[in-house]
C-alpha cells in the first residue's frame, strides 16, 4: 500500500505534538510535512517542538524542517490541523481552496452548515456533506472537523441511548487542563482550585452535540430534538475529562438496560486502525472511571463510563487530547481513505 501522504498544522502544539504521536508510526499515513508559526519555521522540529508528551519525540521527524502554515509550502495529501480558531479561519479554506483534504480539530467551521462535523461511531453518513461542501465553495479539496473534546466523550455515549427516545441531557463537566494547550492554565491559578467557566465549552456541548446526533437528509443535516444543558469546569487534572451525565429518555429505562446499551454498542469500525476494540469500556466498580486509571484505555481512544443509577445518570470520562482532538481528527481521515475520499 502507498502511504498517504500527510501534513500537520500546528505541529508544536500540544494537539499538534499528539498528531504527530499519532501518525509517526501509522500504517497509512507518512508525515511528509510539519508546519507552525514563523517563529519555528525552517527550524528542525526537534528544535522548535519543545516536546512535551510522556512519550519520546518519534526519531523521525526529529529532522524535518518546519515549514510554513502555507499551501505552497506543504507537500502533503491530506493535512491535520491543529491550528488555533481564528487562524484556522483563514487557514484552512487556503488549504481546500488548493485541494488539500483538510481534517480538522479547530471549532471554527463545525457549525456551518455544509461542513461535516463527525465522529465515525456516531454519524459517518454526515460524510456526505463533503460534496454539498465543495459544491458550495468551488473547492478541489474540502474539510471535515471533528466536536469539541468533551462533546465527543458524551456524544459517544449517547448514540447508543437514542434508541430509547433521547430527549434531555444535562452534564457537569471536570476537565483537565491540557485542554487549554501547553500554557493555557497557569500554576497558581489551577492548583488547589476548580474554575468553574471555561470560554465557549458549554456553548459547544449544548449545539454540536445536537448537529452529531441529527438526521442527514441528502443536503443538509437536521439537528436532533434534543434539549442539552452544560456546566463545563477546569480541575487540577492533566490529561482527561470527566463528565457527570443525566438522560432523560421517553422509554425510561432502567440502570440495566443502560449498562447493556453500552455493553452492545459495536459501530463495527475495525478496519479503522486507530479504532479501539471497544468503544465503550463499563466499569462496574463504585469509584471508576477515574482519570489517572482509566484515560489511556484503548490507547486512550476508548471512552469509559460508570456509576450508571436511577435517574439515568452516569459518569463517562475520556482522553480529552486523543480521543478528544488528534485521534478524532486522525479516525476521521482513516474513515475517509476507507470509503475512496482520499
């Protein structure tokens, strides 16, 4: 198989720097292209990285130039952009107005209409917007975005609960800090504190959650009637957002038929290599999941629930820079390839 080859924008990030673990070593992807600021820009990427992951810097893009967050500069098939909002606004279009496919972690296109927000579990078929997309902008390449990080932990445990009538959610989130990138949260105001406001979070729960559980209906996608309500908060974690779930269904079930909704939900995804075996991990245990025992589970693309009680409520926590951002963005390009858009 020829690899595909694959650019990242904003690769000394701290998203960046998980894309780059990412596909360092990926069966059908090859890093071709590393680009960030001016500042970096033709620096070896073990210079300008500044590596921050618990893992190695992979030794071969140690050498790679950074280049810049450009077109003409980026020899790539498809480029995985980790770039901040409003630069990303610009950026991105430049990418697929050239023909590149872009695969997107940045909120700024999600909610547009004819742009495809997706997590291969829970609505592959909003894929077809990518034809609507180009359609509408003129464009050789397109871009697909993947939720917020917290909305894909939720939203990946909500699929499997639509078939009892989902009609209302409410969550409190508790949400590391690697969410707000390397230097986001400074020290003292994080330590021995909980922050109860973190700008846009709620608002992206609340909307992207309902375009991922609508309808595609040929053109367009039809939000799902669904009421969500979302406290978002920043907690002295590092890595991994936990969520506190309530779920209002019309068919009522019970914690039992909840615990077995997520015990079957199989998307059948395998031939996806970032997919893990199981999507939903159970813990049965009181105090579980918890962040520092359960975040890496399925190479930390898994999403582990628990305390599932009366009500329905239940806890869900998730790898908010794997799962959450890189390998979301990583799994939709694989999903790409695996239906010829690549």
């Amino acid at each position: 198989m020829v690899a595909i080859k694959a650019g990242i924008l904003g690769a000394t990030g701290a998203v960046g720097q998980r894309f780059v673990e990412a596909l360092a070593n990926h069966p059908w992807f090859e890093i071709t292209a590393l680009a960030a600021s001016e500042r970096s820009a033709g620096k070896k990427y073990k210079e300008a990285a500044g590596w921050k992951l618990d893992t190695a810097m992979p030794e071969s893009v140690e050498n790679i130039e950074v280049s810049p967050v450009n077109p003409k500069a980026v020899n790539a098939d498809v480029v995985f952009s980790a770039l901040p909002a409003d630069l990303a606004l610009t950026v991105e279009p430049e990418f697929a107005q050239a023909g590149f496919a872009v695969a997107s972690n940045a909120s700024s296109f999600r909610m547009e209409a004819d742009f495809p927000l997706v997590i291969p579990e829970v609505n592959p078929e909003h894929l077809g917007l990518l034809e609507v997309q180009q359609d509408t902008r003129g464009w050789d390449g397109y871009i697909i975005t993947n939720p917020n990080c917290s909305t894909i932990v939720m939203a990946l445990t909500l699929k499997p609960l639509m078939q009892f009538g989902l009609e209302t959610i409410q969550v409190a989130t508790m949400q590391a800090i690697s969410g707000a990138g390397f230097f986001g949260v400074s020290a003292m105001s994080i330590y021995d504190n909980v922050i109860p406001y973190i700008v846009s979070e709620e608002q992206k729960m609340e909307t992207e959650t309902l375009k991922l559980l609508g309808e595609f209906n040929g053109s367009a996608v039809v939000p799902a009637d669904i009421r969500v309500s979302a406290s978002c908060h920043r907690v002295p974690v590092v890595d991994g957002h936990t969520e506190a779930i309530w779920a209002g269904m019309i068919d009522k079930p019970v914690p039992e038929e909840v615990r077995e909704a997520f015990l079957k939900f199989d998307p059948k995804m395998e031939e996806l290599p970032s997919e893990p075996k199981k999507v939903l991990i159970v813990r049965d245990e009181i105090d579980r999941p918890q962040p520092r025992l359960d975040r890496n589970m399925g190479k930390g693309m898994s999403v582990s629930v628990g305390r599932i009680r009366e009500g329905i409520r239940y806890i869900a926590m998730g790898h908010n820079t794997i799962r959450g951002a890189a390998g979301a963005s990583v799994l939709n390009a694989e999903l790409l390839h695996s239906m010829g858009k690549l």
